[in-house]
C-alpha cells in the first residue's frame, strides 16, 4: 500500500503581501507539515529580497510620492510590484517529499513541471530562474532552503499596469534572456493565456491532489508558539 503525503492548502483572497509572507516565515520555521498557500491578489506593494537595495533596485521618489509600501520578505531573489492582479503560490515542504532533492535547480525542474502539467497553457517553461510563456515573463521566484524544510513562492502576473513598472529600476543583474528589454516588451500576462484567475487555482488543486492528500486550512486554525516573523519587514525610504 501506497501511502500518500498530505498537504495543507490555504486558498486566500486579497490578503496583503505583508499579512501573507508573514504568515510564510511562520509556517516554514514553526511547522513540520507540508503546505500550498494560494492568494488572489493584494493591496499594492513593492516585495524586494531580504539583500536588495532600494537605491538601486526602485525609484525612490515615485514611490514616496505614491506612498507605496516596501517589503523586504525573508527569501532572497529580485525585486516585484504586486496588486490585486497578482496571483501568489507558495510551497512549503519537508524535505524527501515526492522525492525532491532540496537544491534550488530540482526544485525549480519539480515547479515548472507541475505548473506544465496543471495549466496547460503552451510554451509554458522555466527559463533560468523565471516562469515564462515563449519569451516574456510571466512569474518570478524565490526559496528559502532550512535543514529540514524548504520553501517556494512565486507571484505570477495575472495582469499588471504599464504605470506601476516606472517604479522597478531596470537592475544590473538581470536574466541574460532578458537583454536590455523594457517591462512591457519582457512580461506577459497570464490573462492573455487562461480564461481565469479562478481556473488557474482549480487546476492547482486539481493537480495538487492526484499526488497527495490535500486538507483545506483555515488561517483561524493555525496555532504559533514563536514570533510570526523574524527576517520580514518593512522598508523606510
């Protein structure tokens, strides 16, 4: 007899990036069990990885003068805008399951072919570290690998706003694929390639649940006995 992993699944709905990568930290420091976490959108905000630097990854003046917050989660990886229109999955897993070595490549390989499998949409790849559709982007990443547990959260580009990327600096380290290409001639939108926001997330689940057993989770049954947060925090500009 086969026995199956099982998998937390937390399905939110415009719970801000903050409230979200804070409960994240929780789940991944505090916790042995496994978990999806899906949020449909957020309030907007700028997320930067815990060792980048606003001088040289955001325009500074244009987001104090639209009083933008800024994040800095506990991963590392680049810098992102995000909104109602951004589409978040996380997993949270103890090492050894589905026999995924806990190394940032085969977790990515894992990743890209999961998102292949579940949605379908052509061309769909992973293309250094970013989830894309042909050439464009339309997801970017992070990890955070423990001893024993490891995470992975994506926020992928339902739709954005032209307007909003004039915030994001064109950074110095950036995917080779991309070349010197402005915001709007290297994203995409998944809108373009998929019905819904809404049949993306059933196909996750769908997915998710033909490997193991999945458990709804509500937030209000979750219990910490340690601080929600210890490398998460806000950016004074």
């Amino acid at each position: 007899m086969v026995i199956r992993p099982e998998i937390n699944l937390i399905h939110l709905e415009n719970v801000p990036i903050f409230e979200q990568l804070e409960l994240e930290e929780a789940l991944l420091r505090g916790s042995d069990e496994n978990f999806c976490i899906i949020n449909q959108g957020s309030s907007r905000a700028i997320v930067m990885g815990i060792s980048g630097d606003p001088a040289k990854l955001i325009n500074i003046e244009s987001v104090k003068q639209e009083k933008i917050p800024v994040i800095k989660r506990f991963s590392g990886g680049g810098t992102v805008i995000v909104d109602e229109n951004t589409l978040f999955v996380t997993f949270i897993f103890s090492k050894g399951l589905f026999d995924i070595p806990p190394f940032p490549e085969p977790i990515l390989r894992w990743s890209e072919k999961f998102y292949q499998e579940s949605w379908g949409i052509p061309d769909f790849h992973l293309r250094e570290n970013d989830y894309c559709v042909g050439d464009k982007k339309c997801g970017g990443n992070a990890q955070y690998i423990r001893k024993d547990r490891w995470l992975h959260h994506t926020s992928f580009l339902w739709d954005y706003s032209p307007d909003n990327m004039k915030h994001l600096l064109l950074p110095a380290k950036r995917p080779k694929y991309r070349l010197d290409r402005t915001h709007d001639d290297f994203l995409t939108r998944l809108k373009g390639h998929a019905p819904s926001p809404g049949e993306l997330v059933e196909k996750l689940k769908k997915a998710a649940g033909q490997n193991a057993n999945v458990k709804p989770l509500y937030i209000s049954d979750l219990k910490f006995n340690e601080p929600l947060r210890k490398s998460l925090h806000w950016v004074e500009l």
